[in-house]
C-alpha cells in the first residue's frame, strides 16, 4: 500500500516527523510498508554500498600509498582513481539511505548513521584527492 507524503499526511499515523523530514531530504514522495522482497534488497544495497566505499577507504590507505609505490606503479592516476570511486561509492550510500526509508525498513535510522559516518570518511578522501589533482595543475 503506497501512501503520499506531501498529500495525505493525516493518514500516517505511523510517520514520525522525523521520518517526514528524511523523506522530503532524501525527495521521497511516496512510503510503502516494506515486503521480504524489498528488506533484502535494501540490505544488499546496504552491503553493496559499504563493499565500495570500504573499497574506496581500502585504495586510500593501502594499496595507493604503500602497495603501488613498493612494486613500483605509484602514478599520477591515483587520485582519479580514488575520485572516481569515491563519487560511485557515495551515489551507492544515497541509494541505501533512501531504500531503507522508501521500505520503512525498522533499521532506517541506525542504517542512515553508520551511512553517515561513511559518507563523512568517503567525502574527506574525495576533497584530499582534489587537493591533490588541483594541486598538479
């Protein structure tokens, strides 16, 4: 059953305003009370999500600064790379945060914390690898 935010407010009894205000953040028009199907499938966003921005963190802090320049493959692609990723990684994380509220999945807000924190590491190596980029200009 799919009920209207922006219309039909009245008729959410179980919508905190809290909720409300995520929604309209995160341009959800519409909630539906969430399937088994649409629980698993706002989990493996979730892991697929933080997969890639542990992957973006990992390149970061391994395999770009000792890995490469130990078998001798440290280049100037590096901070692409890294952006690149960062900005998929991110796109991933958006996309979990809002099919975790589309399903008013009962883990919403803890989900949307723990997306926050990664969002917040993923954006830092984001702004260092554009530093470095405009840097080389």
């Amino acid at each position: 059953m799919e009920t209207n935010l922006l219309e039909n407010k009245s008729s959410i009894k179980d919508i905190s305003v809290a909720d409300r205000c995520a929604c309209k953040l995160l341009a959800i028009k519409s909630l539906k009370r969430q399937t088994r199907k649409e629980e698993e499938q706002a989990q493996r966003i979730f892991s697929i999500s933080i997969v890639i921005s542990g992957l973006r963190c990992l390149l970061s802090y391994i395999i770009f600064p000792f890995i490469l320049p130990f078998i001798g493959l440290a280049g100037n692609l590096t901070p692409y790379i890294g952006l690149v990723i960062g900005i998929v990684a991110l796109i991933f994380d958006v996309i979990g945060i809002r099919r975790f509220f589309i399903a008013l999945h009962r883990l919403r807000w803890l989900v949307s914390v723990i997306y926050a924190g990664v969002m917040t590491l993923v954006c830092i190596l984001i702004a260092i690898d554009m530093s470095t980029i405009i840097s080389k200009l």
